[in-house]
C-alpha cells in the first residue's frame, strides 16, 4: 500500500471543553504524573494537593480537579501512601486482667504506645524467653469441618485421623458421630456437647446460653463462605461465657481491638476494593455487599446466645479484635503483647500438635530494658510491600530502622537509575514524541513498572489474610 495517508484521531484521548482547556483522558492522566515519577523519584511521596499543583503546572490546559486526580490514581492503585488509610489511631486496648507475667519479662501499658512486652534482664541469642502451653483460644481450621463430621478429623484439633482406631479407645462422642485424636484433646473439649447438641429447644423459655442448634447452623454458615474470623468469634464468646469466673471474657475484651469495617477502609484505599477489584480474587466485595454479609452473620451470632446478644458494634469489633490479633488462627495471651519491627529481637515457634502452644527465643542478644518484638508480615518482602501489609492488616504506618533504611536505599538506587538511563531532557524527549499507544502503562494485571507491581501481588495476600 505505498503512499497510504493515515490520519490519527484519538477519540477516546481528551475532550476539547470550553476555550483552550481539555478534560484529560484518565490513561494520560497515569501517563503524566508516572512521567512526572520517573524523572524526580522524590515526587512520589508527595501529598496529593502537591502532586496536583505539579501536575497542573506541567499542563496548563488540563482542566483537573484535585479529587478526580486522587480517584484516578486510586483506580489504577497508584495512590501514595501518604494519601492511604491507616487506622492505627482508632485501635484501643485495655490493660490485661490476670496477666502473669514469665520470669525476667515485663509489661508495660501506656495510652500512647499501648500495650508492649520488654526484657528484665539481658538475654543471649538463643535464650528461651517464655513458653505458652496452649492458645487462650485454640480455634481448630475451618475447613476441616466436614472431615469433622464424616469422624476423619479431631472434633476438638480438626488433625486428620488415620483409622477408625478412636472408637476403641474410648476416643469417641457416646452422643454424636464426632471423634478426638487423643485423650488430651478430649479432656480440652470442653464445649462440645455445649455447641453440638445440648438439650435447648429453641422457642421455650430456658436458661441454656448456648444454642446448639443455631451453632451448627452458624458453623456451617461460615463454612460456605470460608470466613474464619466468624466462626472464630463465635467459638472464643462460646468460651467466654462458659467460664464462670468472667476472666476470659475480660481478657478478651482486653486485647488491642479495632471495628472490622473500619480495617475494611484501608482495604479500600489499597484499590483493591469496589469495581476496580478484577483478578485479585472473589473475596472482596463492594462496600454494600460486605456490609449485608456482615449484619446476616451477626443476626445469625446473636441466635446462639439468646441470653448474651450483643451489638452489630460489638460483633465488628469481635472480628477486627480476633485479625488483628490472632497468630495461625488461634489467640495467645502474653504473645499478642508484642508489638511489630521489622528486624525483630524474638522468633516465636509453634509446636508440632495443631492446638500446642508457643515458644519465644531470643533471636539475638537484648539488652535489659529493650522491648521485644516480633514481625507480623515476612521481614524478607521488600519495603513497600512490608508497609502496604502492615497499613492494611494493622493500620499503621511502619517508622522501624529497617524500614527507614530500606527507603533510604530504595530512593538512591530510584534516582541513580533515572540519571543512569538517560538524562532528563532525554526522557522527557522521548516520552513527548512517544504515541499513547506506545506507552506500557503499569496496570495492575499487566507488564508495568517493577516497584508498582509487587503492591499488586500483594493485594491477594491481602484477601487471604483480612478476609479470613
Ligand atoms: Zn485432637
Ligand atoms: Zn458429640
Ligand atoms: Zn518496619
């Protein structure tokens, strides 16, 4: 085809709107301020009203506004972080009634840092710093529900059973079909006729607290929709009311605890919530329809204890209070003291039985006085993904050493690359002859700039984890 005239016309581009200003295209909007990014690294971690003015000054005729420019961004998940939700600040405690403390560890509770644990005395790398024998609350893994029911798992542990063998000794429910792996696990089963099948017929009047029935229909309910935290909720108050003495229910009242649906926001701010959620898994949903799942779980909580109902506040609180809390899906008392670095001092181990507790060493030398530590997210993951997982799943903005140095070393290797590559004019140049066409933009499911795509792949941990 020699002398083919093609004319270009960008429909989709911009609109020309009253005199010289033009309502830009989202994508050149992205265009424009990744531009602005990678020929000044610093600008990324600027706020949003700065950006706007930065990106208003390079296009004068952009008719912009400050919150369309945030949507944009937050639609292809390139908001800063500095713009992103942090909860920290709604997240309360309260001091822990009948704590014994182990040897050479002490506690401190203050209204600003909130509860923390810290060394009496110096340890060695390697000391072993306490033991827990078992969870305040073992919470057996859900998903083992119906190898429960068909009597292939431990009603109390949920551990897999490998014969038939239980029934001979004596390791059998006399009443239902269920099995315990071991004497152990029967004699810490102490709800299972409670939750199972207990007498109570619903309907007439009764002292019973706990409904079985309505338990099994919970149960099951949080199955089908593989929610964790749910059926977590319910068994810990199941313990908390079956204990005469009123302390669990305290000490549970006394861990750090913020409102589910406030935990969700900073899950929205992430873009990974609402219409923008496509790839990243079915587990979210929009704002609306997470909010219906929330009050149909909480009407059907409430059907267990009659006589014990509690607020749809209350019910958000449970959940937030067991996420951010729980370690492998159970809750310990003095573990859940410790706060988060990045570069922690302790390594916590789990032991070899489901529902056995906790040891805690020293990871290196402390000193007298330090606070111990652990890491909530791997220590291992780069930066930005540390700070994207601690902000979601523990609402605040991580300040360690590790991370600050991390940053620190990130930035000059970002601004040694944009020197190294090209100059500015150069980049700038070829970024202004470039088509649209021709530009990789870093969506979130596509081919895009290295950094951005790692907050991307962590959005499905995200789901597993806050979701859970
Ligand atoms: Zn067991
Ligand atoms: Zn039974
Ligand atoms: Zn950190």
């Amino acid at each position: 085809m020699p002398n083919t005239h093609i004319e270009i016309i960008n429909i989709n581009d911009c609109k020309i709107s009253t005199e010289d200003q033009v309502i830009p295209h989202e994508r050149r909007i992205v265009e424009g301020v990744i531009q602005l990014w990678k020929e000044d690294p610093i600008t990324e971690s600027l706020g949003i009203g700065k950006l706007h003015a930065l990106v208003k000054k390079r296009n004068p005729n952009w008719s912009l506004s400050e919150k369309r420019l945030k949507t944009v961004l937050k639609s292809y998940n390139l908001l800063n972080s500095a713009e992103q939700f942090a909860y920290a600040s709604e997240i309360t405690s309260k001091d822990t009634p009948n704590l014994v403390m182990p040897k050479n560890i002490r506690y401190q509770f203050t209204k600003n840092r909130g509860k923390g644990l810290y060394a009496t005395k110096p340890f060695k790398e390697g000391d072993l710093l306490w033991e827990e024998e078992s969870p305040l609350f073992f919470i057996p893994p859900l998903d083992h529900m119906n190898l429960i029911k068909s009597s292939n798992a431990c009603t109390y542990c949920a551990t897999l059973l490998k014969t038939a063998s239980q029934l001979k000794k004596g390791l059998d429910c006399n009443v239902c079909s269920d099995v315990w792996c071991s004497i152990r696990c029967k004699k810490k089963d102490t709800l299972h006729g409670t939750l199972k099948h207990n007498v109570y017929q619903e309907g007439k009047k009764s002292k019973k607290r706990i409904v079985s029935a309505a338990w099994l229909r919970y149960e099951k309910y949080c199955y089908e929709n593989k929610w964790n935290a749910a059926h977590a909720v319910a068994l810990i108050y199941a313990y908390c009311l079956t204990d005469k003495t009123g302390v669990l229910l305290q000490q549970f009242d006394a861990f750090a605890k913020v409102r589910q649906d406030i935990r969700y926001k900073a899950i929205d701010s992430s873009g990974i919530g609402g219409s923008f959620d496509t790839n990243s898994g079915g587990a979210l949903f929009v704002k609306e329809q997470q909010e219906a799942l929330w009050r149909e779980a909480y009407a059907k909580f409430n059907e267990i204890f009659p006589l014990d109902e509690i607020t749809y506040e209350q019910y958000m609180e449970f959940l937030g209070s067991y996420n951010i809390n729980n370690v492998d899906g159970s809750m310990f008392l003095i573990q859940a003291h410790l706060n988060h670095n990045c570069d922690p001092n302790v390594r916590v181990l789990f032991g070899e039985h489901k529902a056995d507790g906790i040891k805690v060493y020293a990871k290196r030398d402390i000193k007298a006085n330090e606070e111990l530590t652990t890491s909530y997210v791997n220590p291992a993951h780069d930066v930005n993904q540390r700070l994207r997982e601690l902000r979601v799943n523990w609402g605040f903005k991580c300040n360690c050493n590790k991370c600050k140095e991390d940053k620190k070393a990130l930035e000059k290797r970002k601004s040694s690359e944009s020197k190294d590559a090209s100059h500015k004019k150069a980049v700038k140049e070829m970024l202004d002859s470039a088509k649209d066409e021709e530009f990789d933009l870093p969506l979130p499911n596509g081919d895009g700039e290295r950094t951005r795509r790692k907050s991307v792949r962590f959005e499905e941990t995200v789901i597993a984890v806050a979701e859970d």
